[in-house]
C-alpha cells in the first residue's frame, strides 16, 4: 500500500512535554516501558469490552497478549499488543494532542519535579507514551483498528512534528517501536539501564508491570542440555543455545490471593497499576465474601487527590468490574456510592453472567449486597486510619473529605458513621479536630455545637462573630468548603447536640446584668438605630446592638435558619441560580466609639450626610469582613476617600 506521508505539528502543549521528557534528567528512566504496557493492557481490556458486543472483533486470534521485541543490531525496542488498536485519526488525536483540562498547570508542577515525583506525575496525567523519547530518538507506531482493512503509522523524532501514513498491517493491534539513544560504553547500568538486555526487560515488567492481567512475553535465549539418541543429556554435559518465548509478568490477580500472603510492595505496585498514582495508598481493604454473594475486591484509599481524579467530569464512582477474572466494565459506577468515589480496586464475583450490562447490573440485587458490604468495609477501614493513623487520615481528609461531605447531604450518615469522620478547623485548637472530641470538651452549661462557615476557613477565623465567644472561651467550629453549607442542611445534630451557626438568630453568651444593660442601651439609642435603618431599608431588615461583638464596630446576622452569604455564593456562582436578595440585621457594638459619633451626627441637620456615609460605611466594612462584595465597589471607594479627607464636617 503506497500513499503519501502527511507532516502534522505537534500542539505547543505536547511539544513543551517532550523538551521536558529530553532535556529533564528524570532518574526513572524505566517508567516508560511501564506506560507503554499500561497502555497495551488497556488496548486489550477495550477490545474484549467491545468483544462482548460484537464477537467478530476478536476472530481467531482471542488470547491477547503483549510482547516485547527486541533487536538488538537495530538499537530497537517494540512493545506490541493485539488490542483494540487505532485508526489513522485516533493516532493523530491521541499521540498529537493533550486534549485535556489542567495541562498548563500539570507542565508547571512538572518542571519543578524530580526522579519519583517525576514519575508520579506522568503516570498520573496518563501522558506516559510521551516518557518513551527519555530513552529514544524515534518512536514509530504502527496499528490496526479492530474490524478495519488496513492500518496506518505514525513517527516522529520529538522534532516539533509527526508523521501520518497508511501503512499495512497484517493483524490487529498496536506496535511502538523505540529506536534508543546509543549508550555509553562505560554507562552506569543503575542509570542508564540498556533496554535490549533481557534481564533488564525482566526486572523492569517484574517491578512495575507483574500483576498485569494479560501475559507480557519475549523471547528469550536459554540454555539447554544436549541430549544423546536415546534422549537423555549427553555425559560431557554440552548445551546448545535455544529461544524460547517466556512471560514475565505473573498475571496472578491480587485479589485472588490470600492476604497473609501478600507483602505491601505488593500491594502497592498494584495500586499504582490501577490507579495511575504512584505514592502509595493510604488504606487497603482487601475484602474476600462468600455468603451471601461470592465476591473478592481489593480497593484502596488514597492518601491525596491524584491528577487524574481532579480531572473527573462527573461525580460516578469507578471501580473495575471482574466476573470470573475477565474484565467486564473498566469504570463500574454501581459498586460503590458516588460519595465513595475516591476508591479505587477492582471487584471480581462469579455469581455476575460474563455478558452483565450496565442496566442489567443496576437493578441487580446482588450489586446491591456487593456495595452494601463494600461500604461497611471502606468506612470501616476510615475508622481505623483516623483511629491509629491520624496524620495519614488528615492527609486523605483534606484531599477527599468534601465528597464524603456529599454522603452526608445525601442522607447517608446512618447512625453518625459519615459526620464521625469530619474533620473541622477549630478556633480554639491547634490543628483539626473530630465532632465527637467537640462534644467531649463541651463545658456542661454549652446545649450546641457552634460552627461558623466563611470564603474559607481563615476567613471565618477572623470573622468578629467569634469575639464573644473567644471572650468566653467557648470553641467555634470553622467551615470553608464550598459543600459545607449543603452538608449542614442534613447535618443539623450530632451525638443528640444541635449544630448553631454563630452568625444567625440570637447568641445567648451574656449573663442577665449584661443582657439588660444592652437593652436599655438599645432603648436609649433607639431613634438612631431607627435612621440608620432607613438609610439601608434597601440592604438590611434591622439595626441593633450586639452581644457578639468586643472589638470590632458591626457585624451582619442572619435570621435563624435562614441562609448565609456563603451559601448564596455558592448558588449564585457554582448553581447559576439567581437567588432573590436576602436582607440582614446589622449589629453595632454598643462599646465602640462609633456610636457615640454616630449619635452626635443624629439629629443635627447639618450632619444627616455624614450619618448616612458612616452607616453606609459599617455596612460596607461588614460585608468586606465576612468575604461578601460590596454592591457598589466605585462608590465605597469614593465613600472611604471622602470621609478620609474629614467631609463629614
């Protein structure tokens, strides 16, 4: 077949990753042939998928396999699977491009990485074809798409450009074909290991590739007995040199295996195979159920959030789907909950048909019993991580804890077992800190769990709702996440204590003398408190004096139950609602020298301007204060420039 060779420029983004793959000395120069096999295994995994389906993709060539060839004459290294392969189109848009969201920022944290992290990062972003130009000068990729007529190829030497060609291709699959960078004669094997030395290839696929369902094979010379007519080994012991074609990789599935067989490194290189991250798990649960349903599963808890499940368009959980050690779906949403999507690991239950589909396991009361005991098992394992391994915990915590958040708002904290795990900042304590160890250090006179949700955690910290209760030594829990506020819709008690917010409804922190002193000051300041609400009748619903402030002028509080500013962030920006505008009470600090002020510009004619600037100037600082806008920054601005300058004379 003879066509013409079209020249395609590689996009800015994968050009830039290929400079950083050639003049970066990453020490983990082996990790390419690790992605290369990934990528073979995957290729396998979606032609058996799409097999189920349509049973002539497979023909007679059904064993899928990956098979290293070396030549070593050539300087060359071939990584071949018959897979799913690709089309001429499919090599341009996977091999071209970075169709994907976050490149920028993954090229950033890349320049900065080194030797593992390095590593950690490629495998993760699932851009790990790219790391085979570490070791080569050229790469050629020839491939079939399953059920197509002819082929096509791809090169190129990371020059800016690639080339495209129809190119015959006898079966289907894929071949990438390296052609190495010469070494030095004296190379340092640690460092500049030689990819055509068979021992080489073995320990790599060995460390990096052994749980690889499909068998990873290479021919290999061995040596053999001679052996005399009547098949025995000859008595001078002479050998001869034969080629044999072995695999190298055990395929033996994990989750198969007893667990007091099993080492971590084990484990973890699993873990690493699956989910792309290459730091290892913060919890294994290795489940093996007979009764009711036979299942095994091997999941993981990631200690943080991998580049690859930032990037998840959707709120699905995805763990893969085995019956009987075949691959049936790569991303079964129906095993675990959406707010356990953080998982990864793999389920295997023979009591599934091979040819399950997504409908069918869905109304399946057997997927129902598997997630139920999956659950149980993973919160289980949380427990204990928070229990035993508390710094481990608040790692994963910070990474995934709002989407454990989402169980609690979807009505899944059944007997307290997602709210236990929480964690919150404190304004009393160093660090994190649990709802149960807040109730322990409750003094016996406090009946409720006081929490305060801002922008973020810091800005809540410094929020002037807090001065009374730090006066008082009380302890306020600090909120920031986005999903906080959706959480405390459902979340409205723990161990049988009501959860208040600080800035809504009255605060009960004064003693009676007090309470009484601060009303015969609201009494006797009554007709200014009253101006000042005309001023902002558009903005607030009341002005009036404070229990909750010590220092600072004023405060916005909101009506009990009634719904914060940053919950009306939230809708507005995350939601696109357009939320109808909820009016305030503005608190004065009845101590603060404000007032006195603003009662000497109350009824003096000559002042009412000065009056309305200063009232419109608390409410501005308010607003600032707790993250919220100001509705018309341009004039704020011209407000605080104008009484800078003394206008209010």
């Amino acid at each position: 077949m003879t066509t013409q060779t079209e020249t395609r420029k590689f996009e800015a983004e994968v050009q830039e990753l290929l400079g950083l793959m050639i003049h970066s000395l990453y020490t983990e120069k082996d990790i390419f042939l690790r992605e290369l096999i990934s990528n073979a295994s995957d290729a396998c995994d979606k032609l058996r998928i799409e097999a189920l389906t349509n049973d002539g993709l497979l023909g007679s060539d059904e064993e899928l396999v990956i098979r290293l060839e070396v030549d070593k004459e050539a300087g060359t290294l071939s990584v071949i699977d018959n897979g799913i392969g690709m089309s001429r189109d499919e090599l341009a848009e996977n091999l071209g491009t970075i169709a994907r969201s976050g490149t920028r920022a993954f090229l950033e944290q890349l320049k900065q990485a080194k030797g593992e992290a390095a590593a950690e990062l490629i495998g993760q972003f699932g851009v790990g074809f790219y790391s085979s130009f570490m070791v080569a000068d050229e790469v050629v990729v020839t491939s079939r798409r399953a059920g197509s007529d002819g082929g096509s190829r791809w090169a190129s030497k990371a020059d800016g450009t690639y080339t495209l060609e129809a190119f015959d291709v006898a079966e289907r699959g894929t071949r990438v074909t390296l052609h190495l960078k010469p070494r030095a004669e004296d190379a340092d094997p640690q460092t500049d290991p030689d990819f055509t030395e068979a021992w080489t290839l073995r320990s790599v696929v060995k460390r990096h590739s052994d749980f690889v369902e499909h068998p990873v094979q290479m021919e290999v010379e061995a040596q053999e007995p001679e052996l005399d007519d009547e098949g025995k080994p000859k008595e001078d012991g002479a050998t001869k040199t034969v080629v044999r074609m072995e695999t190298l990789n055990s395929r033996k599935p994990l989750w198969s295996r007893d667990p007091s067989e099993i080492e971590a490194e084990e484990y973890n290189e699993f873990y690493r195979h699956i989910a792309h991250d290459f730091t290892e798990p913060g919890k294994v649960v290795h489940v093996r159920a007979e009764v009711p349903v036979e299942f095994s599963a091997l999941l993981y808890v990631p200690k943080a959030k991998a580049m690859m499940m930032m990037e998840e368009p959707d709120s699905k959980s995805r763990l893969m789907l085995y019956v009987k050690r075949v691959l049936i779906m790569p991303d079964c949403a129906d095993l675990l909950p959406p707010w356990l999507r953080f998982v990864r690991g793999v389920v295997d239950c023979p009591d599934l048909p091979l040819n399950v589909s997504r409908q069918t396991l869905q109304a399946n009361p057997i997927t129902r019993r598997i997630q139920k005991h999956l659950v149980s098992k993973v919160l289980g394992a949380l427990r204990e991580m928070l229990a035993d391994e508390r710094e481990d915990f608040e790692g994963f915590f910070e990474a995934h804890g709002r989407v454990l958040k989402e169980g609690i708002y979807q009505g899944a904290d059944d007997e307290q077992r997602l709210s236990k795990l929480c964690l919150f900042p404190s304004s009393t304590q160093e660090g994190l800190t649990t709802l149960g160890d807040y109730v322990e250090r409750m003094p016996e006179d406090q009946d409720a769990i006081w929490y305060l949700v801002g922008q973020d955690p810091a800005t809540a910290a410094s929020s002037p709702h807090l001065e009374a209760f730090r006066a008082k030594g009380r302890e306020v829990l600090l909120m920031g996440d986005p999903v906080d506020e959706w959480m405390l819709q459902r979340l409205n008690e723990f161990d049988g204590k009501p959860l208040k917010a600080v800035d809504r409804g009255e605060v009960d922190l004064e003693g009676e003398e007090a309470k009484e002193a601060r009303e015969a000051q609201e009494a006797e300041h009554k007709d200014l408190l009253q101006a000042m609400r005309a001023v902002l009748q558009d903005d607030i619903e009341e002005v009036r004096f404070s229990s909750r402030l010590k220092d600072s002028a004023a405060v916005l509080v909101g009506s009990e139950g009634g719904v914060s500013p940053a919950m009306e962030r939230v809708m507005r920006e995350m939601q696109g609602m357009d939320m109808p505008k909820t009016k305030r009470i503005l608190e004065l600090n009845p101590e603060h020298p404000i007032v006195a002020k603003l009662e000497s510009f109350h009824g003096d004619e000559a002042r009412k301007g000065a009056l309305e600037d200063y009232t419109r100037l608390l409410y501005g600082q308010a607003l600032i204060v707790e993250g919220s806008p100001v509705p018309d920054p341009a004039a704020f601005a011209g407000l605080v420039t104008r009484l800078m300058v003394g206008s209010e004379d």
